[in-house]
C-alpha cells in the first residue's frame, strides 16, 4: 500500500518537477544570452570609428583671407581640400565651356552652391589614380585650363576642377559642404 501512495504522491509532484525544470531552464538561456551579450558588445564597439576620425567628419574654413584668383589647401578626413576663390573672369571662362565637350558634363553651377558660384570647394584627389594635382595655391603649373594639373599621368582639370585633358575619367569631387556664414564653410556638413 506504501507503493501506491508513493506513486500517487509522484504524479503529483510531477507537473510542478516540470515546470520547476523548465523555470530553471529559461533562466540558464536568459542568463547566458545576456553574458554573450556583454562578451560581444565591445567587440562590435570597436569597429566604430575613433575619436580622431569622428573629429575629422567635418571641417571649418574660414574663406575671409581668400582674394579673388587664390586658392588654398585643407584637410579634410586626411585629404586635400582645395577651396578656390574664383574671379569673375574665370566664372565667365568655365560658362562658356559646351557641356557637351567635357568627359564628364558638369556646369559650374552644378559644382557650387547658388548665389555663391566664386566658391569652388573641391577634393584635391585626381581621379585617375589619387594622386595631388597641382594648383593655383603651388604657384607652378596648373595646366593648359588654368585650374588644377596632376603631374604623375598629365591629367589637365580647368578653373571648374574639370576634367579637360588626360587619363582622369571624372571632375574633380565635390564633397558635401555648407555656408555657415558669408565667411565660414563647414566640409562634411549636410547642405
């Protein structure tokens, strides 16, 4: 008669045995997710870009020492910049240029920001090979256009930061760029 009070007993016992074994189970699961969590978080975390790239997303230029027919150069994300204050006698040479004879057709109002076309603000990175085009801020050679010359394969960009002549296959890039005053732009900064 004991064994039948001890199985009866048992089968009661049974369904809380389980869901005392699953509890035990969900936590196990829960408590090793969240230690794999905090195991691989500064994994991923170190992929994000440092402190010194994040710096050098954007870059402040201060354009009130520029004079006409000037240009200088900048860093920007470990690239040349090249901001370029054209004159009015450039502006109206890059106008005349038929869109249709450039490699790759770009005015130069697609090239700089409305109401402010003197401005030209380019990479200073040839787009054959990446190399340094020369430019109005060496003082040398700056191509048979009279903008930028890329020494290395003869690539001849014009006062636009156009490609003209050579084995480059585009203009010069324009990165995203805004006028934070009359005087100020900010490199890397949305429009």
């Amino acid at each position: 008669m004991a064994t039948i009070e001890q199985t009866h007993s048992d089968e009661a016992l049974a369904p809380e045995g389980h869901r005392r074994r699953d509890f035990i189970n969900i936590a196990a699961v829960a408590f090793a997710g969240v230690g794999g969590a905090a195991f691989v978080a500064p994994l991923v975390n170190q992929m994000n870009p440092a402190a010194d790239v994040l710096a050098l997303a954007s870059t402040e230029v201060d354009l009130s020492q520029i004079q006409p027919g000037q240009s200088i150069k900048a860093i920007y994300r470990k690239q040349p910049l090249f901001v370029r204050h054209l004159t009015a006698e450039e502006i109206a040479a890059a106008n005349k240029v038929a869109t249709d004879t450039l490699r790759d057709p770009q005015t130069l109002a697609d090239r700089t920001k409305p109401g402010k076309e003197q401005w030209l603000v380019t990479l200073g990175v040839c787009t054959h090979l990446g190399c340094v085009p020369l430019g109005a801020a060496e003082g040398e050679n700056k191509g048979e256009f009279g903008g930028y010359f890329c020494p290395c394969h003869g690539s001849h960009y014009d006062s636009a930061g156009r490609i003209r002549k050579g084995p480059a296959p585009k203009n010069l890039e324009v990165p995203d760029y805004a006028f934070r005053s009359d005087t100020v732009i900010e490199v890397g900064a949305a429009a």
